[in-house]
C-alpha cells in the first residue's frame, strides 16, 4: 500500500502493519492511498475534510472523475462532522481534550444539505464508493 506524502502521520502509523509506504502519489496522478489488491486491481481511496468537500464540491468531483479513469475501484472518504442548517452547513470538531465535539467552521450556501447528498448519490452512480466518517479515529 502506498500513502500519499502529504497525509497525516497518524493514518502512517494505523496502517504501519500492512507495510505502507509514503510516496508522491498526487503528484503521480494518483488519489491518497493506492494498492494493487490479490487479483492485480489497482484500488485507490481519496480523503476529504467535509469542509473542504462542501466548500467545492465540482473540484472535489472533477479530481475524483481523474482518478477514476486509471484505476478499477475508487471510494472516497469523507472526513467530518456537520448538520445542516437552511442558509449552510455547521461544521463541528473535537475539544481540544477529545471528549465533545464544538462549533467550529461554518460553510455558507442555500440548499446545500441537498447538493450535498445529491452529490454524493450522483458518485456513487459512476461507481465512486463513498464513506463518510468523523474522524481520523472512527
């Protein structure tokens, strides 16, 4: 498995068991995790923070569609914890003790809940996977 470079130490160290190595995959072309599975399939996973997913969602689509035509399975994880709200999406992060989650950056735009799971619905129609969890931990 290779990790992108620019992804957090902390998912190095979660899959240190399964040999991962960090390489420039996006500079490659590539999403942020790739791997050949047993039958010679390359897989790639592409990781977003929710904010960023909301704040764009017709770039994050448009690198995803890249991504998609050079590999035979595509999922993307979504990273976050939002609710929406009708003028946007408050997004929420953890305390800095990890215990409660706290107000935290607020992505503005009418009907977006629904874009969103629009959206969302629309990838898993090409055959892009989507996961969505809330933190690194989860």
């Amino acid at each position: 498995m290779f990790i992108d470079e620019h992804e957090p130490m902390e998912i190095e160290l979660l899959l240190a068991a399964s040999g991962a190595v960090r390489a420039p995959l996006n500079l490659d072309g590539q999403a942020d995790y790739f791997w050949l599975d047993v039958e010679g399939n390359k897989r790639q996973w592409e990781r977003k923070q929710l904010g960023e997913a909301l704040s764009d969602l017709a770039a994050v689509e448009e690198q995803l569609n890249r991504y998609l035509a050079t590999c035979q399975e595509l999922t993307l994880v979504v990273e976050g914890v939002g609710l929406p709200e009708p003028d946007g999406y408050q997004l929420y992060e953890l305390d800095r003790y990890r215990k409660g989650w706290k107000a935290g950056y607020f992505v503005k735009g009418q009907r977006l809940a629904d874009l969103y799971e629009g959206w969302k619905w629309g990838l898993r129609l090409a055959g892009v996977s989507v996961i969505e969890t809330a933190n690194l931990d989860m």
